[in-house]
C-alpha cells in the first residue's frame, strides 16, 4: 500500500490522480443517481397505492350506495335472516371474499368506535383515524405508511359519515326498527353528517415493492455495468496515452544519444560514458582506452559505388564493431566514417590486441560490390593527467599516424604501430 502511494504521488502519476478522481466523480454521479432512482421509486409505490386505493374507495362506496338503496326501498323486515344484508354485517363479508379473490393482500373494511359487529372492531391506528375524522369533519382522505412484523403496509381511510337513509338504524333508539334496538346498545344518537367510522383500505407494499425493487436491480445493476465501463474504457485511453508517451519518450531518448544510421552511440553519448570513465579513472585509479577507426578511402567508395553501397558499409561495420566488442565496451559514430570505441578497466595493450582483432575482421568482410574493405586505427590509454578532450586528441593523433603510415593498421599513441 505504501509503494502504491508513493507511486500515486509521484509527478508522472499526475494522469492517474486526474483518472482516479473522474472514476470517483463517475461512481458517486452513479450512486446519487441510484439513490435519487430509489426514492423516486418508494414515491411511485406509494402513489400506485393511493391510486389503487382511492379507486377501490370510489368503486366500494358505489356498490354500497346501490345495495343499500336496494334493500331499504326493498321494504324487506330486518331479522335473523335479512340482518346480513344491514352494512355492518355485508362489508365484512365483503371483505373476506374480497382478500381471498385479489393477489394483491389488499384488506379493506368497514370500523366505527360504535361497534355492532365484533368484525368492525378499529384497530390503533383505525381507531387514530376515526379521532382524526372527527376533529377535522372537512378532510376526506387519510393516509400513512404502517410497520408491522417487519412488513411495510400502505393505509387509506376515508369517513363514513351519516347519510339521510343511515339515520333509521343510527339516530333516536326509539325510533329505530324493534329488531335493532333489542339487538344493539351502541351506534345511535348519530346526526346528519356525523362521522360513524371509516372506510379502511390496507395494502401490503410488498407486492408492490417485489416489482418495483426488480425494477431497481435491473437499472441499478445496467448503471453499474455502464460506468464500469465508461471507467474501464477511460483507464484504458489513459493507459493508452501514457505508453505512447512512454515509448516516444524512450525513442526520444534513443534519437538523443544514438545515430539514426547505425543505431550506435553518438558523439554526445559517447563524452558522457568517457566523462563518467574519467572520473573512476580519477577516484579508483581504474585504467580505461578508446579506440579511434576511420575506414580506409571512403569517400572513394562513395564516389564509386554510391552513397547507398557507402551507408551500407557504414551499417555492416558498425554492426561488426558492435557484435564483436566486450558487452561492458561501448561503441559509438564518432562522425562521417569515423567510430570510437570506449573500454573501460582496460589498458593499451588490451586495446590494442582489440583494435588489431576488429581490423582484420573488417578485412576479411564483404559488403555489396565492395571488393575490399579496410580501416585504420588509433588507440590511446588514459591518464590521470589527460582530460577527456587530451585524450581524444591522442587517440585521434594515434590514427592519423596509423593513416599516414599507410592505412589498414593499428597505431598506439606515443608508441609504434603493431601490425
């Protein structure tokens, strides 16, 4: 975790940072949309509820009008027998058929808290609704979301008010049929208007909220996937950019310390691996040499063969030199058809025997039509007294004498050819 963060804070990681912080803005833009899709969701459950109620409450309050307006102008006498048919005794039946006919749990009844039928008992919060009714007679509709045994329910109620035709079984005892007042003790005294209870309309929301949260999961679980990928497809262009970057820094890089012919070191390169030499040869006392080659009449293979043949042969020497050195050795393009080669912790004489190698490798090689091919070389030691620049000089001073002397051979400085 600490290498993570080390990493994260680190000036290249900027780009990381930028993609980390629009994952996140992503993510949280997903989330507070899920929850904002939520409570839309627990609002459009309530209101089906509502809807499905207030529709129940519009169609029970027609059937009730019309079979009661039936059995009173029936001019049937209230019984045993016909005593069902009185609303206190029908709703409840009503109600029964109706729960056990729906799908839905839908329980709907009939309350007073003058109660003729045990069946219309309120319970708490029914009861809560008949006080409500009562103290606020111009309301119509109440509603509220019940917690019962971990269940949610949604409950309706709308008052149950006296009506002119009510009054014969609700109003003055005395006048009520005989049959109702030897049969009941409560539920008169009711004026026009008064409210004798409440229509209650229960819903389990479960059977709401199984479609609803279905619902959710799949939007939820489709938002996810498609910031998921929105985020996977951004670290990807990110990921993308960045080793582009990386590989055109590192051929940048290349470009700025190698020559574009030959791929060898260039001149540049070439002075920071002799400084850096240089300095161990100063502090550790550590030898080291270069070689200096220049490759015998090539401006004459140019002129005769073409400059192509010439890049040729520039190519196929550089790769001898290149394969044929120690890997602790550097190579380099020193210039036109000059090339320099570093050996560090080595003295003249390992030089020189690698100079001498190298010549006649290159001797004995064949490029295109050229028949022969030769170079000549330069090789110089190091001294604490020389600076990098002396000791270039020398080597290039060791070359030209090896070129003067006749081409095709190895020249140490300060000392004799060895052939």
């Amino acid at each position: 975790m600490k290498k993570f963060f080390k990493w994260f804070i680190k000036p290249e990681s900027s780009v990381y940072r930028l993609y980390a912080l629009i994952a996140l803005l992503i993510f949280l833009g997903v989330s507070a949309r899920n929850i904002m899709e939520y409570r839309s969701i627990i609002k459009e459950i309530d209101h089906t509820a509502y809807s499905e109620a207030e529709l129940l409450h519009e169609y029970f309050l027609s059937i009730n009008e019309v079979y009661n307006t039936q059995y009173l102008n029936s001019g049937v006498e209230i019984n045993d027998k016909t005593i069902g048919f009185l609303p206190s005794h029908a709703a409840p039946q009503i109600s029964d058929v109706f729960v056990n006919k729906t799908s839905h749990k839908i329980i709907l009844r009939n309350v007073s808290d003058q109660v003729r039928n045990i069946k219309n008992t309120p319970t708490r919060y029914e009861r809560e609704a008949i006080t409500y009714f009562k103290q606020n007679p111009q309301k119509k509709i109440l509603t509220r979301n019940l917690n019962h045994g971990g269940k949610n329910f949604f409950f309706y109620a709308a008052p149950i008010k006296i009506e002119a035709h009510c009054l014969m079984c609700h109003g003055k005892r005395e006048d009520a049929p005989p049959y109702i007042r030897d049969r009941y003790d409560s539920g008169y005294d009711y004026k026009l208007g008064d409210v004798r209870g409440i229509l209650s309309i229960i819903m389990d929301k479960g059977s709401f909220q199984e479609d609803a949260q279905q619902q959710y999961k799949d939007r939820f679980i489709y938002s996810v996937v498609i910031a998921a990928a929105v985020v996977a497809l951004i670290f990807l262009i990110v990921w993308r950019t960045k080793r582009t970057e990386k590989d055109l820094l590192e051929k940048l890089k290349k470009m700025s310390f190698s020559d574009p012919l030959t791929s060898l070191y260039n001149r540049r390169k070439m002075i920071e691996y002799m400084t850096e030499s240089h300095y161990i040869l100063e502090r550790y006392k550590e030898p080291y040499s270069l070689i200096m080659i220049d490759i015998d009449h090539f401006k004459l293979i140019n002129d005769q063969y073409g400059h192509d043949i010439g890049d040729a042969v520039l190519k196929k020497i550089s790769s001898l030199l290149q394969k044929n050195v120690r890997h602790t050795d550097h190579v380099a393009r020193w210039g036109g058809e000059e090339f320099i080669i570093l050996c560090p912790k080595t003295n003249w004489e390992n030089a020189a025997r690698l100079a001498e190698d190298l010549r006649q490798l290159i001797e004995a090689s064949r490029v295109e039509m050229v028949e022969r091919c030769t170079a000549s070389f330069g090789v110089a030691q190091a001294s604490e007294n020389d600076s990098v620049e002396i000791l270039i000089k020398r080597a290039d001073e060791a070359l030209y004498k090896a070129k003067t002397s006749g081409r095709n051979r190895v020249y140490v400085s300060d000392l004799n050819a060895i052939r």
